[in-house]
C-alpha cells in the first residue's frame, strides 16, 4: 500500500480549494506532491499545480486502497480501478462504491483543467499516460463489475498498439454496455474476434476530439 503523505503534505492537500484542487505550497513541497501523483503541474502559465483524482480522494479522508496483485497490472498511483483479475479482491461496497465515484469526478475535473478547451467529454493527458487505469475507471465508475480469478466480469489489458487498450467480457450483452461506457467517456471503440478463441473483445482508444 502506498504510504500515506507527510503532515506538511497533508495540510497542502487539506488547504486545496474544494472544486479545482488548485494547490499553494513551497516549490519542494508541490514537486513531492506531483512525484507521488497526487498533483500535476499545469502546462500553461503560470503553471499553477492541482490535485489529480488520487488527490482529491486523499483529500476527503478516503482511506487508499492496497495496490492489486496477480496477473492484472499494478497501479502507480494512490487509487486503483479495477482492471479485473486481481488477486483478493472483494465485492464492491458503500466504501468502495464512494471511492471510486470520488476518483472519477476528480478525473472529470483533470479533464476541464487540462484539456484546451476545458472539455469534460474526451479523454486528458494524464489518461493517456495511464490507458489501463483510465479505462477500467470509467468502466467500474459506470457500474460494471471487473473479473475476480475465475469467473465473468471485464478485464482490461494494455495492447501492443499505441494508445488502445483491451477489454475483455465473456457476456457479449455486458461486452457492448463496456462499449457504450466507454465512447460516453470520449473513448473511439471497435469490436474485435480473437482468431485464437473465437471470443469478442473491444479496442479502446482515447478519443481527442
């Protein structure tokens, strides 16, 4: 589990205004906070730092969730969205059912702060950095439940093609709500066979514009 921020970090995050995230600190502190991933720094004058999606969640007391193991890959960041697989993971509760919505509404407002045109409905760039992460959070904040060891559920997996992922459903009626989550999310989607199987999977990959 990713250990938590130091005091002095805390009160940065603590003192974040509550809808930007926009953030007043030292240059070290700031620089900490964007290392651990809990801020980014703007890319346009002045270069002001915010809160990314993990920030906010620290920021409301949302206790961090353990990194997932196993065959699924592991997240880097305070938050975890379920990519589906992971080893130990338990049905969604009220806990978790409150993360995640925290985690998205935070990344909906990475979105207005980064995009260009402050634009909610397509991907940002942090999201293209983190395509696994991204799309399984716009899957398990829609209600759709991720694969545990066996059984159904999505599962979402890095591609060999830049900037797509893959997401697999062995129930083609819940293959094509995963789809339509996530072109609502501002993801292009196609639906492929595996010439191995024979199962359906989808393409993902982040709309820009």
């Amino acid at each position: 589990m990713t250990r938590p921020p130091t005091a002095a970090q805390r009160r940065v995050i603590d003192a974040a205004d509550p809808v930007t995230g926009r953030l007043v600190g030292t240059e070290s502190q700031l620089t900490a906070l964007v290392k651990r991933g809990l801020a980014f720094r703007h890319p346009r004058p002045p270069h002001d730092h915010f809160l990314t999606p993990e920030g906010h969640r620290v920021r409301q007391g949302i206790t961090p969730a353990p990194e997932p193991t196993g065959r699924a890959p592991a997240s880097t960041g305070v938050f975890a969205a379920r990519v589906g697989g992971e080893e130990g993971a338990t049905e969604a509760g009220p806990v978790r059912r409150r993360e995640v919505h925290s985690a998205w509404q935070g990344l909906l407002e990475l979105r207005r702060m980064t995009n260009p045109d402050q634009a909610v409905d397509r991907p940002c760039g942090w999201e293209r950095a983190h395509l696994v992460q991204a799309a399984a959070l716009a899957l398990e904040a829609a209600g759709h439940h991720p694969a545990g060891q066996q059984g159904g559920g999505y599962r979402v997996r890095e591609t060999p093609q830049p900037e797509a992922v893959a997401v697999h459903e062995p129930d083609g009626e819940a293959l094509r709500a995963c789809a339509a989550t996530l072109e609502g999310a501002g993801w292009q989607v196609s639906e492929h066979r595996d010439p191995r199987t024979g199962g359906r999977y989808l393409l993902a990959s982040p709309r820009r514009a």
